[in-house]
C-alpha cells in the first residue's frame, strides 16, 4: 500500500474539490503552491465581488474533438450531447470557435428566456472551515493526496472494527432499497423497493444507527457517526429520473459525496448538505466493474441486485478498486452480523436457506442447544481451522442424531503468530459464513450472547489427558477427574460471586456457573457419545481444550464436505484476485481454477493453474524448530531457478514469514529473468493476508510447501478442491544435499 502523505498547519484553510486527495503542487512565479494554498487565498464569505450573476463557461470535452464546445449555465448543459455514447462523434472538421475558452456574464434577460433562477454564489463547499485531520487513526488511515478523492478509516482493520460499537452492524434492511428521501432532490426509482419505518423500529437518535431501525436520510453529512469510507465520485442517475426529467436538460452524471456507513451509502450533494439524496442498502448486493453501459466516464463500478443497479464513476482506478473493496467488505461484514432481537427457531434452519429475522422475543426454542469451544492458547490459525471440522462434524452427528445443536464459531484473536494482536475478530473477517452454514447450522459468538440473554454460562468443560498416559494400550475413554496444573492456570473461582472466571475470548464479563474438568481420549464419535450420555440436558456448553478431540474419520466424505464448505470471505478472494490478474497474469477461466457456485457442486474440469509458481517458506522460529527439514536461502534459489525452467514461468509468488533482509537475499540469488513476488496489505490483519496468501497459492500452477506445515496442508487441500494434479500439489521443498526427502501422503478428496 502506498504511504499516506499530509498537509500540517493550525491556521483554518479552505476545502479543496477532493477530501484527502488534492491535487499535487504546483509552480507559481518560481514558487510551489498547492491548491490548499490558492484557496485560502479566497474570500470566506463569496466567491465573486460586484454583481452576482450566472457564468456561462465552455470547455472542451476529452470524448470530443479537439476544440468542440459544450456550453454551461450554472453546471447545466445549455446544448445537450449525449454523454453515454461514445460513438456518436462529431467530425474532425467541425468548425469551433478559437475563443472556446471565453468566459462571459449571462445577462439578465438571457437568464430570464431560459428560466433560471439567479442563485447565491456564496458555495459553503468553498467558504467553510476545513477540518484537518490531526487524531492518530485519521493520519494513519487518510488516501494519499496526490491520486485519491477519498477520505476513509480502513473497515477491515482490527483497530477500527474495535472501536465501532457491535450494534452499528445489528439491523438488515431488504437488500437493495433505496429509502425515500425527503429532499426534493432525490427522485425514487419506480422499480426499486422503498424502505420505510415500520411500526415496531426505532431511532433513539437520527445522527446514530443503533441498529434497531433503518437509517434516515435526514441526517446532515457532518453530523454522521459511525462513517468507515468516504468521497467525491459521480453517480449516474437511473432511467427513471432521467424520465421524470423530461426535455429538461440534465446531467446524466451529477457529482456527489458518498459515506459509506454500516451496510449503507449515503449519497449527498456535497459533504456539507443537510439530507441524503439517497441511503443505498448494500447487503446481499453484488458490485462489479464489468458493466454493459456505454459511457465516456472511467472507472465506473455497478451495484446490483436483480434488475436494479446504481452505476458510480470514480476519479482514479485506485479509488474505484477501494470503494468496491470496502463495500465489499461491508456487505460481508453486515451480512451475518446479529440482528436484534433474533428467534433460535430459525437457526436450525440455516440449511435451507438465508436465516430469517424476526422482532418476537429473545428466548431460546427449549430444543436448541448450543456448543461452544475453545482450543489451547498457543494454536496456530491452520490448526484451528483443522479443530473446526473435527467439532463441525461432531455436531452434525448429533443432529443427526435428534439433538438440536448449533455450533457457536469462537471469535478470533490472541494468536502467537499474529503480529496485530488482535481479538473478537468474527469468523465472517476470513469465511463465508452462510457457506459454513449449509453444512452444520453456525453462529458468531457476538450473535450468541443476544441470544443467550446475559453474561453468565452455565456450565464450563475442560477437557485434558489422562495424567497416568495412555497405559499399555490406546482406548476410547472419557472420566470425570481432578484438574490438572493447566486447567487451574486458566480458570479460577471468583471468592465474592463465586463464580468462574476465564479467557473467554477476551469478553472479561462473561462468567460461568459451574465448571469441570474431563479427562478425555477419543475421536468425535467419542466426544458425542459423553454429550449424549452425561450432558442431556445442558441447552449450551463450553467446551474448552477441543482440540484434544481428534478426527473420527480423517480424509473421509464428511471430512472432505466440511473442509469444501469453508470458502474463504469473498472480500479476500476479490483482493487475491485482482493482486493476481495485475501481477501474476492469472485468469480463473484461463486457468481452469472457476469453483462452482455452490461447494456442493463438484469441480470436474482439472485445473491448469496460472503462469507462476507458489513457494510456502517458512522461516523465523520453523528454522529453529525444523531447520534440517528446510532447504538454506541458496538452497532455495536453486529450485526456484529448477522449477520455473520445468513449468515455463518466470513468475514465483513467495508466501513467507522471512525477514526482509532474506528474501532480498533471494532474490539476489535468482537473478535473470525471474520474478519474486510477495503480497502486503497495511489495511488487513495478519489472518487475512495468510488467508490470501493461501488463495494465491491454490491456483498457482505448481506448489510446494515446508515441512509438517498445516499452512502447507492448507494449501494443498485448497488445491485438491480446485482438482490439480497431485504432481503439483502435494510437494515440499528439501534440505539442501537431498533431493529425495519423504514428500506429504496424498490425501484424495472423497465426494
């Protein structure tokens, strides 16, 4: 990402056109200016001395032949030309004007012929006080001036998603619904649904969504909390205002202010305006850039749900690629998100479809029960994903088996390998949760404790070895004992509520009532037996030290659907794939690395992979730990330069942990023609960039891993899904001086 760059000063300064992008300085009688300088050169009160009046200006316009001019009155086309077709040029040897750059004053009885109303000239746009951003997360998060027209905190950054209260993602509107707006500058599509009030919602406050009603549209831009991104683009106006306008002329592209607030676009004239021309509902839309419009205007984006679309055209493809990344991430972010108040009954149904939201009571059905977990403290990220499938699977048997179980999914966070040290992370940052759900019904922590009521669980089990060992012989087995040293490390008994305090994911005021420890040996077909017999009829439970539990079938079909229902957040996989078109000439359908749309479906095409290869290099404390199972820095280079000869690339993406003074190292090494590259994202946690990094890897057209690596094993079950050759798949790199190291076991998917 590049480096944000800032203007400092405590003297008021006027607003330039652009919010955190102006332009770059620029030279004036030897001297460099930026054009925050040449504004506050400007009269605070009006723009113009002596007579107000309308100016007509005529430009030449960059679709047209050189010279051709449009005339304007008030930002108003005087002469209409068709801004969306750009086919219909005039000749190159139209006759124009050679003053097309004159400038005159519109005389009143010419305003008065074309029925215009003499505006103020006074624009508060020009004549306001600016705010400079000084607080930390602003000066940290703000675009860099020199190509943006964005100002925006990063959505996806730990930090911020910290710091907004969980209710601003609490209440889903339909999707798609353009709310009716009071302001007789909004014209409402005739096809688009209105989203109104409805009795039972509320707003306790109109400038903060609380999430227990739909936004309003009254709300003025300065005084909207809660904003993550926001900007100067232009909007194109849909058929029906455009209709509704009838002769009158009109631009087709009117510029606007956009926030980007919870699931919401708030589209304004300007970030000043009192009211919102529009609040746009994001969920459960799709945006694209590929649009079918024929328009002059770049870097447009398209939101769209069915037949309705809203089209935006941004000032740089930076700025387009950051908008459609960060409504993106707020359509996943808000899509499972709790709604309050929400009924369990719906829960179990998650199967069949989207959950459905209902304002009835919070109580629990009697039938629903619920199973959390927990894994040991010093786990990786890819072995929690492994622990997944083994309680996924555990709790689909139990259904299967009668009881009505939904899987809590524990919130990210703590982890020894992440450097953000970030918590509470929801498994929507890195999954696409409603996949998860078509396999076993499953809820965010956030969503649980809505539902649960209060703070208090009822009951905390730990699971730990037999402290006596195995014994001669390996047995399925489970039994009630005394806690072990970890276990007393970990939890303690409040003396004044004599209640139970743990980790709990950092929520430092949940607590629990009652708290045991099971000495457990056995896979999940174990695990369900001991719920089914000793914990009938506890509706939820804590289980904590899961990963104690191993698998009942490892490899089989069930293991295989669970795996292939964990798609990766579609926020990531749009970013993994952009960064791979524009450095790594991947294309899926080229490829042959397209998923169906739904994981059920099984991919039969045998993949390609694109023009590169995938090196997983681990470093750092894997050197230490297996450093005779790891080829050396030279050693690397060597079969970087064997396999890029072998597969016809010149291309390596290089997913590593390495110090950057090694991988420089490496790419001396390599030299030529070849091209070692890595992927970096300041606004993303640690989690989500592995995340993509295993993404890129997976469609690589050759693969090799490090050593016992569960980021490897990842990689490889990613690519297995996508139907590679197991040729190119199920590698990993050798120490140096032996070329023939045992290689990873090929686990075959099972359909």
């Amino acid at each position: 990402m590049d480096k944000s760059y800032f203007f400092s000063g405590s003297e008021p300064r006027r607003r330039a056109t652009v919010c955190g992008g102006s332009p770059p300085p620029i030279r004036i009688n030897n001297n460099h200016h930026t054009h925050f300088d040449l504004l506050a050169l400007l009269k605070p009160n009006s723009i113009h001395d002596g007579t107000r009046g309308v100016i007509r200006r005529a430009r030449t316009m960059r679709h047209q032949p050189d010279g051709y001019v449009r005339s304007f009155v008030d930002n108003q086309l005087i002469t209409q030309v068709d801004d969306d077709v750009t086919d219909d040029q005039l000749p190159f040897n139209t006759k124009c004007p050679s003053d097309f750059a004159k400038i005159d004053i519109v005389a009143p009885n010419e305003l008065a012929q074309l029925g215009v109303i003499i505006p103020k000239i006074s624009d508060p746009e020009w004549s306001a006080p600016i705010r400079e951003a000084t607080s930390a997360r602003e000066m940290r998060y703000r675009t860099p001036l020199a190509d943006s027209s964005l100002s925006a905190a990063s959505l996806d950054s730990p930090s911020v998603r910290k710091a907004i209260d969980d209710s601003i993602w609490g209440w889903a509107q339909a999707s798609g619904a353009i709310l009716a707006s009071p302001s007789t500058s909004s014209i409402t599509s005739l096809h688009s649904p209105v989203a109104t009030p409805s009795s039972r919602t509320h707003i306790s406050s109109p400038f903060i969504f609380d999430g227990s009603g739909p936004p309003a549209s009254d709300i003025p831009c300065t005084l909207l909390q809660g904003k993550t991104f926001e900007g100067w683009l232009r909007r194109r106006k849909t058929n029906d205002e455009l209709l509704a306008a009838g002769s009158i002329q009109t631009n087709k592209w009117p510029k606007c202010w956009m926030a980007l607030r919870a699931p919401f676009l708030y589209v304004y004239p300007n970030q000043f305006s009192k009211k919102a021309d529009l609040v746009i509902s994001v969920l459960r839309c799709a945006v694209t850039d590929a649009t079918d419009l024929k328009t002059s205007k770049k870097f447009v984006f398209r939101i769209h749900r069915g037949p309705i679309s809203h089209y935006f055209s941004c000032y740089t493809q930076n700025d387009m690629k950051t908008w459609m990344h960060k409504i993106i991430v707020a359509i996943e972010q808000h899509s499972l998100q709790p709604r309050p108040p929400i009924k369990c009954t719906t829960l179990s149904h998650v199967e069949s479809g989207d959950a459905d939201v209902d304002s009835g009571g919070g109580t629990p059905k009697s039938n629903t029960r619920y199973l959390i977990y927990d894994v040991n403290p010093g786990e990786g990220f890819n072995l929690r994903r492994d622990v997944y499938m083994r309680v996924a699977n555990a709790v689909r048997t139990l259904r299967e088996e009668g009881e009505d179980f939904v899987l809590v999914l524990p919130p990210w966070g703590g982890l020894y390998h992440w450097g953000d040290r970030a918590v509470r992370l929801p498994w929507s940052t890195f999954f696409d949760t409603r996949s998860m759900a078509r396999f076993v019904p499953v809820i965010e922590f956030d969503e649980f404790l809505q539902v649960h009521g209060n703070d208090i669980l009822p009951l905390v089990i730990y699971l730990q070895h037999y402290k006596e060992g195995w014994g001669e012989h390996y047995e399925m087995k489970w039994d009630k004992r005394e806690c072990l040293e970890d276990a007393q490390r970990v939890y303690r008994r409040d003396t004044e509520t004599k209640k139970w305090r743990g980790w709990f994911f950092s929520y430092s005021n949940i607590l629990a009532n009652r708290f045991k420890c099971i000495s457990f040996q056995g896979d999940s077909n174990t695990f369900v037996e001991m719920i089914m017999k000793d914990y009938p009829n506890e509706q939820v439970l804590y289980i904590d030290r899961l990963e104690t539990v191993m698998h009942a079938d490892f490899g089989d079909r069930e293991y295989w659907r669970a795996r292939r229902s964990m798609r990766y957040a579609p926020h990531l996989t749009y970013l993994g794939d952009i960064f791979r078109k524009e450095k790594l000439q991947g294309n899926d359908v080229r490829d042959g690395t397209q998923l169906p749309d739904k994981w059920e479906t099984k991919k039969e095409d045998e993949a390609k992979g694109g023009p590169y290869i995938c090196l997983h290099w681990r470093r750092k404390d894997f050197v230490r730990a297996h450093g005779d199972e790891l080829p050396s820095i030279k050693g690397t280079a060597k079969l970087i330069k064997t396999l890029t000869k072998q597969y016809s690339v010149s291309r390596v993406f290089l997913s590593t942990d390495a110090p950057i003074e090694e991988i420089y190292r490496l790419q001396g090494l390599v030299k030529g023609q070849i091209e070692i590259i890595t992927y970096e994202n300041e606004d993303l946690g640690d989690g989500e960039i592995a995340i993509i990094h295993q993404y890129i890897c997976s469609k690589a057209r050759f693969f090799t891993g490090s050593h016992v690596s569960t980021f490897s094993f990842r990689i490889a079950e990613d690519r297995e899904i996508l139907n590679f050759p197991a040729s190119t798949t199920f590698n990993r790199m050798c120490p140096d001086g032996n070329k023939d190291c045992e290689q990873p076991t090929h686990w075959k998917i099972k359909y």
